[in-house]
C-alpha cells in the first residue's frame, strides 16, 4: 500500500471542545473516537464503524480508509470480528451527532436498519484533526497486522512443503542468519528482562518481531544470500560454501518454532562435543603465558612458575579460544558421528561474539543438572546410611535386652542348682550360658 493522505466529505466542522467521557452511553457531552474505541476493548468491528466516511488516496485513486472487501479482510473467515454490529453502528452515530451537533437537531438511530447507520455515517465522517489522526495510525496498524498474518498463514502453507531439512546447507544458512547485525543484536538481548510495556505486549500482534521470528524471516527470504567463511575448524570448510536462496530452495522454508527448536538441538549437541573436549585437557598445553609473569622473584626464584597455575587459570574460559593457541586443531577429534556443521558453530559463536549468549547459559544448565544430579545422589546415600546405622543400632539394643533377659534367666538356674543339685538344671544354666556367649559375640561384632 503506497502512501495515503485521509479526506472527508459532506460534514462541518465540529466544536473544538471535544473531550472523553467516563463511558460511551453516557451523550451528555461529547466522546473522543480513541475513547469509544478503548471502551469497546479496541475491536476491529468497532474501528471498523469509527472508519466509516473516511477516505485515503491510493496510487491517484479514492478508496475508503477501511473497507470489508480489501483482499486482506476476505480472508478473515468470522466476519463477526470486523463487520460493525447494527449495536456499535447505531452508538456511533449518537456520538457522532452529539459532536457535529449545530443546529439542535438530532437523530434517533435506535429503530434504524444497518443500511440506514451506515448511510448516515457516511454522509457525516469524522473530521476532527486528532480523531482523523489517530483512525489513520490505527486503521494502517491493523491493515499491516492483518496482512503479516494472512502472509504467515500462506507461509505455514509453504513451510510445509519442499524437502525435510538434512545435510549441511540448511544449517549453515541459518548460523549467518545470526551475524546479520539487527539479528545479533535482537539475539543477544533475548533473555533481557522484560519491561512491564513489553509484558504486556507480548500478544499483541502489532509487536515488534522476537529473535526468532526474525531469524525465519530472514532464511526464507530471497534477499538473504551469504557464504561460509574459511576456516580451520574442520577441512569441509577449507573453501568457501554458497548458502544462498538458491541453494537452499529445496528445502522446506523455516519457521520460528523450527528455529527455535533447530538451534536448541544444535546447542545440546555442541555442548556436548565441548564438555568432552575440555574433560579431555587438550585446552591445557595450548594457553598462552605472558613474558610478564616469568619476573624472577627475589633469591633467584621464579614469580611466574610460582603464579603460572593461577594466572592460566584466569585466562581459561569454558569453550573459547581466547587465552589458548593450538589446541582447538584437534576439536574434529570429539565430532564423533556429530556434523561437521557443529564445529563451524562454534567457531562462528567464538569468533563473533555470540558465543557467551549462546552456550553459557546452555552450559550453566549443563553444570545445573549435574549439580542436582550429585545432590540427589548423595541425599539418596545419606538416606541409605541412615537407615542403615538404625537398622545397627536397633539390632544392638535387641541383642543387649536379651543377654540382660538370660543373665537373670541363669540366675535363677543357678539358685535352683544350689538348692537341688539336679542335673535338669545344670543342663539348661549350660544351653543359657552357651547362647549368652553367642549374642556377645555378635554384639561385639557391631
């Protein structure tokens, strides 16, 4: 749509003391158009009615400023969101008329048809400058959303077709989707805190575009030519690879959910590759010392050799190149059955400064799980040791009440045998004696 300017048509001009009132039922002055619009919780049907009367130029030709039968609103399958109801039209024109009101006439719509509101409405437009102003501005607004979603319900079409994405191109295309620098910049914010404006935007569909969505946008368009860099990383990537339009046009087009999930996968598994590369050491031999730190300390001793763990350790950071040189040759080593692309991941989010934004947060949730992984562990085996050492304690206690039981049993044995001398009772003093030993034994023992 090229540029329009508003006009209006059979009306005078309204009294210059215009001002919102609490509600819009309430005629006994006059209600702004933005007002109305806002008590009827910003409709389109309702803009839709406020609109009516108002024309725009287009290309040297008059067209009403919203109209039912633009391409874009004959998509929209419930025609009950944007036609006016004969409600909304009858109160538009009690607002109206209690505006353009000059001459103390004023009509009675509530017995009248749509035909007649509309009618009406249309010989009488708005023309105050600040209700035209901000019609046009919403009118425009909602004009645009209404085509990005009728183009994104005709892109889901074409999303769906062409061939799954596989081999390296598809990737590729989509790592220098992130140099582009108003993505770099949209990606690394992403996680920024929210402001209470854009909380509540965030359904809003005239919001501005989240990283993702612009990184779709970006791969499917045919403007959107780059190649890959020459690099090191691993030798697919000796010369440079056309990742251009045409060379991904057999694929599927991308969308923001795909993208979002393509580079949630590719962080997962390079975070992976990283994690066993730093386990292994190779990072150790290949951090760079300063000339600075060899100073000899007094008596001959070395101040460098003394700090060299601690001032490398400073230098050393998770994944990046930075302090280190050398070792990142043997990174193809940890690809596994992984592609290649993933190196070239890297080294494009080390090299660009995408890299902290990328997968630190990836490996602090790494590190996270890990950590609670451990925890749960080790409660699970306190818990064990636990029962374990009452389970102890219990069987000690049973073994010490029943030695105390059979001491007094033989005891009373003992008494009988002095005062009988029956040999009945000298075998059983002998059986309670016998067991007694055996129960301080396994006390003992615990």
């Amino acid at each position: 749509m090229s540029s329009s300017s508003p006009s209006s048509r059979g009306s005078t001009p309204p009294p210059n003391n215009v001002q919102p009132v609490s509600t819009v039922d309430d005629f006994s002055g006059p209600v702004s158009a933005e007002r109305f619009l806002a008590v009827h919780s910003n409709k389109l049907s309702v803009l839709f009615a406020l609109c009516i009367g108002l024309e725009e130029t287009i290309n040297d030709k008059t067209v009403p400023l919203m109209d039912l039968s633009e391409d874009s609103f004959k998509s929209i399958k419930k025609k009950k969101d944007i036609k006016p109801s004969l409600e909304i039209l009858r109160e538009e024109v009690k607002r109206r008329s209690e505006i353009n009101n000059q001459d103390g006439k004023k009509p009675k719509p509530n017995g009248w048809s749509a035909k007649k509101c509309t009618d009406w409405l249309k010989a009488n437009p708005i023309t105050e400058e600040a209700d035209v102003a901000f019609l046009v501005k919403r009118a425009k607004e909602n004009k645009k959303v209404v085509d990005n979603a009728t183009q994104k319900n005709s892109s889901s079409d074409v999303t769906e077709q062409g061939n799954k994405w596989f081999g390296p191109l598809p990737y590729l295309r989509l790592i220098h989707c992130l140099l582009e620098d108003d993505i770099k910049e949209k990606w690394i914010h992403r996680n920024d805190p929210k402001s209470i404006q854009e909380i509540d935007a965030r359904r809003s569909d005239v919001r501005d575009e989240n990283a993702f969505e612009m990184i779709a946008n970006r791969w499917n368009s045919s403007d959107f030519n780059p190649t890959t860099m020459v690099t090191t990383c691993h030798h697919d990537f000796s010369e440079e690879i056309d990742v251009g339009f045409d060379a991904t046009s057999e694929f599927a087009r991308a969308s923001p959910d795909k993208v979002k999930d393509r580079l949630s996968k590719m962080k997962a598994n390079l975070s992976s590759i990283i994690e066993n590369w730093e386990r292994s050491g190779q990072g150790d031999e290949g951090r760079i010392d300063d000339d600075d730190d060899d100073e000899e300390e007094p008596g001959g001793g070395s101040q460098g050799s003394s700090v060299k763990g601690v001032a490398n350790a400073e230098k050393y950071q998770w994944g990046r190149s930075e302090g280190r040189q050398g070792a990142f040759d043997c990174r193809e080593s940890f690809l596994g059955s992984n592609p290649s692309y993933l190196l070239y991941f890297w080294d494009v989010l080390d090299n660009n400064d995408l890299f902290d934004t990328t997968m630190k947060r990836r490996h602090k949730e790494v590190q996270e799980s890990e950590d609670n992984r451990l925890k749960i562990a080790q409660g699970e085996a306190a818990a064990d040791n636990r029962l374990i050492l009452q389970a102890t304690l219990d069987r000690k206690g049973y073994l010490k009440r029943r030695i105390d039981t059979l001491k007094d049993e033989a005891r009373q044995i003992r008494f009988k045998i002095f005062e009988s001398e029956q040999a009945f009772y000298k075998k059983e003093l002998k059986d309670l004696e016998d067991e007694i030993a055996k129960c301080n034994k396994e006390h003992s023992k615990n």
